[in-house]
C-alpha cells in the first residue's frame, strides 16, 4: 500500500500558520513607575535635571484653553532682568521670560529659587483670558489653576520644599 508522504507536511505547515500568530503577540509586563523609586520618591526627569538644576522645576499649562502668552518674572533661569512691586513682602528682581503655550506645546517648564523667591505671572494677551495651572514640584496632583483676565498679573512665592503660595 502507498502512503501519502505530503499529508504530514501539510499537517504541521497548517499548525505552524495556526500557532505563529500567537507566539508574536505581545506580552505586558506590569512596571513599577519609572520615575518613582522604590520610597515613592519621584523623580523630575531629565529635562527638569538640565535646566533647573538644583532649582524647583515648576510648570504652567494650559488648562482648557487651546493658547495663552505669558511672561514671568522672578524665574532663576530667565534670559533677561525684571522686577517689579513688592506685593511678596520682596520684589522680584531675577529673570524674565515669554512663554507661549499652544495646542502643539500645551506646558512650559521654568525654574525657580527654593524658599522666599517671589515671581509673577502676566498675561500678555490684550483680548484674551489664560486659563492655566502652575506648580514648583513636579508632577503635582494638585496644580495651582490660574485665570487671568488680559493684561492681568498674578503674584506668587515659592516657600520651603518648591511648594508655591500665592501673595
């Protein structure tokens, strides 16, 4: 009797097409959060660690709105001198910049001295209110929200720990 040699070929080519498919799916594995470390601390991230330094890295954000200017004043990386009243119980007198946040680039990050360092925020825009939040730690569950009427400034301070108190 003649046995078909082809049969078996055609078995295994059938469970290799069956079984592939399965073996290139992908596997989840459950992480830890990368930027905490094993005591919950979390960590700032590169881009903080190279502009700020050993500054509080602090952010502001859209919150709503699809675009906002604003100028700080008090920043400790500033490109240009500011000052201004002394609202803090002290007037800023450190950097000054512009930031543009758009749809495209909805959060900026700035930096500030630790402890007793007053800042402003303006809005420039001469038609439009900026909605917006703003922290000096991080990642913070709990931003500051800030509306701003057009041309309107708003005054703050960082106290111990980059946490941020308004004036």
């Amino acid at each position: 009797m003649k046995t078909n040699s082809f049969i078996p070929v055609i078995s295994i080519t059938c469970m290799a097409c069956l079984l592939l498919p399965m073996a290139c799916e992908k596997v989840h594995f459950k992480t830890s959060d990368p930027k905490k470390n094993e005591n919950g601390i979390v960590f700032r991230g590169d881009e903080c660690e190279m502009l700020c330094d050993d500054d509080c890295c602090c952010f502001v954000e859209l919150d709503g709105d699809d675009a906002a200017t604003l100028q700080l004043c008090g920043t400790s990386n500033g490109v240009s001198f500011c000052s201004g009243d002394q609202t803090c119980g002290t007037a800023p007198s450190d950097g000054s910049q512009v930031l543009v946040l758009s749809t495209m680039t909805p959060k900026k990050l700035f930096c500030m001295l630790d402890g007793d360092a007053p800042f402003w925020i303006k809005n420039l825009s001469t038609t439009d209110d900026a909605d917006i939040i703003m922290d000096c730690i991080f990642d913070s569950e709990t931003p500051i929200e800030i509306h701003l009427e057009p041309e309107e400034t708003m005054y703050f301070e960082t106290v111990s720990d980059c946490e941020v108190d308004p004036c």
